[in-house]
C-alpha cells in the first residue's frame, strides 16, 4: 500500500507535497485541519501520514498521540517542519513519531524521506 495523508495548514504548501507525491506514484491526499484528518481517516488506511508541526488548530507532535491512542492508526507517523533539526528530532522522540523530514530539503526530501519510510510506491499494472 503506498497511500500517504499530508496534514499541512498552508494550502499551497499542502497542493505542493500532494501533487509531487502524486506524480512519484504515490497515493496521496491531504487534510488541512482535523476535521478533515477525521474524514480521511475513515476512507481507510494510510501507510505514512506526514504532519506539519505548527499548525493554528494543533500541534503535529500532540497529533501523533490522538492518532495512536484514540483513533488506533498504524501508519508510519513522519513530523514535518521547518524548525531547527534538533527540535524536530526532539520532538519526534518526545511524540513516538516514527520519523522526521525537515521542510528545508524541499519537495525532493519530502519525497526521499517518504520512499526511505515505506518504499518506493507499488506500480498499478493492468492485468
């Protein structure tokens, strides 16, 4: 499964990451607030959901925990930030993410960060 939620406040931001995702084979979709996390949620499994850290509504390391403990979410969870590397490494270990990807890389890091994480996307082939 190569399905990946992108959980990011800035619209253009989020169009960026889902569309580049997209076009590396990726099943991507995005949400930009909780409540549409909660939808999605319900439109089945993810394998990473990569989540921006500061965010008006909610912090993506406080996120992490609701997803694992209320909504029982296995995906690979990935915080997201353009804070320094070692608050974001910091705040993945204090939030039992399982990883980080520093928006500084780009959409190429994004997109490195994610096929290190859960592999490269499973091709569709026609039968």
């Amino acid at each position: 499964m190569s399905r990946v939620l992108v959980i990011d406040d800035s619209p253009m931001l989020l169009e960026l990451t889902v569309r580049a995702l997209t076009a590396a084979g990726y099943e991507a979709s995005g949400a930009q607030d909780l409540a549409t996390l909660n939808q999605k949620l319900t439109e089945g499994p993810f394998a990473l959901i990569l989540m921006d850290v500061n965010m008006p509504e909610m912090f993506g390391d406080d996120v992490v925990e609701y997803l694992r403990t209320q909504k029982g979410v296995t995906a690979k969870l990935v915080l997201y930030s353009d804070i320094s590397e070692q608050e974001l490494d910091a705040k993945t270990k204090n939030s039992g993410a399982d990883a980080y990807i520093l928006k500084s890389g780009g959409l190429e890091g994004v997109l490195g960060g994610v096929m290190g994480l859960i592999g490269a996307p499973a091709l569709n082939i026609p039968a």
